[in-house]
C-alpha cells in the first residue's frame, strides 16, 4: 500500500508553527511584513495573489497589497521596488509572475534587493544556492524538499530524477536534491528514452506541465513520486503531470494534486518571510 503524501496537512503544520514565531516576534515589538505586488489582471495570478494575502493574514504577517494597471511601465514599478528596498518596515518584496510583455521580467527581478528576495528569484539567491551560502530559496522546490523530510523519506544516497528545467522549479531543485546528498539527473523535453531514465529513480519529480503524461511504464516500483504540474480539465477536475491512478499503485508514496506540492508553495513563501525578518533588522 502507498503513502500519499498529504501537502494540504503538512503546510497547515507548517503555518501554524509559523503563527507561533509571528506570536512571538510581536510581543517583541516586531511585525514581518510582505509587500505583494500584482501589475495587471490576468485570472490565475490574482487567485495566487489573494491567496498569498490570506496566509499572511492567518499567520499574523502584514500584507501591503499593490494592484497596479496592465498599463503600469517597466519605470514606475522599477520605481515602487526601489521606494520598498528603502523602506525597513518591509521585509520581504514579491513580484507576481507573469509581468505584462512589455516589462522586462529579468530587470524587475534584479532589482528586488536580494535580502527581501522572498521568491529566491535574484541571480544573487540563486548562486548563493549554488555554491551552498545562505539566500532565499525558491519556494516549490523548498516546499518539496520540506514534504520529503516531514513524511520521513530518506533522501541522501537515492537516486533523484528531475523531469524539468526550469529557474523556478527545476535547476533548484537539482541544487537542492544535491544539498540533501541524492545522485540526481535533470530530464528535459529533448531528453533520449526518458522512461528508461526516470525508471532509475528512487525518487521521481515531475515539473513538465503537460497533463497525465506520466504513467506507470516511466516509474519504478516503490519508487516516490512528487507532481510540481497542476492543470483544469475539462468538466473542472484539476490533474497533474502524473497520472495518479495509474501510477499510485506502484508507488511507496506520491503527491496528490491537488493537496500535494501546491499548498506548500505559499507556506514556504511564508516561511521565507518569517526568516526575512532576521535579516532586515
Ligand atoms: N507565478 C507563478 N508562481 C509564482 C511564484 O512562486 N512567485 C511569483 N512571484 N510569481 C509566480
């Protein structure tokens, strides 16, 4: 029998032990602070936005919302990102991604300062990560390794197949699968055989958006398999890249989507602001 891996549980435990360190730092005198900033009304970004402002809320984080026009240019909100790098009430600055097309996004990201990098997007946080040094770590990828650890499975020495490339969940991931001590490959959509690669792993992580693609012939037995890909069905149902039916079975343990990696993104961004703290002050 396989374990399903319970996102939805273990970010509630996280959040909840982030609620007693914020009870803690105000009866200091200290209040965290996140400045979200949200440029345009694309659908999805507002949800993720608005649910980012709910957890600080639960938490006991101060929210400072900026829900500025499609039309706001790559100057106004260089601009705003400087005013809240100055501002010592802020801790931690997040930029919702996708950023209209004609705002650079490689620029935004670079002027956030890299101590209030709460996404870990800052080239300064990602070769921090890198070369082992402490920074902000992208959080998908520190939300998955934050779900292996609570569910007890062994990371070091297990061979670690990646299906992904990408700066936000991909390439940190491999870096952080490396910190932990895996043998880890990256797989990519030009990758030869790729079932007979990611049958190799002890533990498979699928971040490919495309899906079900996943099934059972590109997984070992017992093997542990976390889905990073979420997508809406026709009919509403949500899926991931795996096709949990099929592939469960074989598994020791697997996310679910939804209730799996997801949850933890936005409570890995809380702890990241928690810690911000610390670095601000
Ligand atoms: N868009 C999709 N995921 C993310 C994320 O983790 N952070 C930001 N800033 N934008 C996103």
């Amino acid at each position: 029998m396989y374990q399903i891996i319970d996102g939805k549980a273990i970010s509630t435990a996280l959040k909840e032990e982030l609620k007693v360190k914020v009870d803690e730092m105000k009866s200091h005198g200290t209040v965290p602070c996140l400045a979200v900033i949200l440029v345009g009304e694309d659908p999805a970004s507002t949800v993720y936005v608005g649910n980012k402002k709910k957890a600080c809320e639960f938490i006991g984080i101060k929210s400072l919302s900026y829900e500025l026009p499609e039309s706001t240019s790559r100057e106004e909100l260089l601009e705003l990102i400087e005013k809240l790098n100055a501002d010592d009430s802020v801790n931690g600055i997040l930029v919702q991604l996708p950023l209209p097309k004609h705002i650079d996004e490689d620029a935004v990201i670079k002027a956030i300062s890299p101590k209030k990098d709460v996404d870990g997007f800052h080239p300064q946080s990602v070769g921090a990560l890198c070369i082992g040094q402490p920074g902000f770590v992208s959080c998908t990828p520190a939300g998955i390794i934050e779900l292996l650890k609570r569910s007890n499975v062994e990371i070091e020495g297990k061979e670690c197949v990646i299906i992904g490339r990408s700066n936000i969940v991909g390439k940190p991931m491999s870096l952080l699968m490396l910190r932990e001590n895996a043998t880890v490959t990256v797989c990519h959509s030009r990758t030869k055989n790729l079932a007979e690669v990611t049958k190799r792993a002890d533990i498979l992580i699928v971040a490919i958006g495309k899906p079900k693609m996943i099934t059972a012939e590109y997984v070992k037995e017992g093997a542990v398999v976390i889905d990073v890909g979420i997508h809406r069905l026709e009919g509403k149902k949500l899926c991931g890249d795996v096709d949990f039916d099929d592939v469960a079975p074989h598994t020791s343990a697997i996310t679910p989507v939804p209730g799996g990696v997801g949850p933890m993104t936005i409570a890995m961004l809380m702890k990241n602001c928690v810690e911000s703290v610390s670095l601000n002050s």
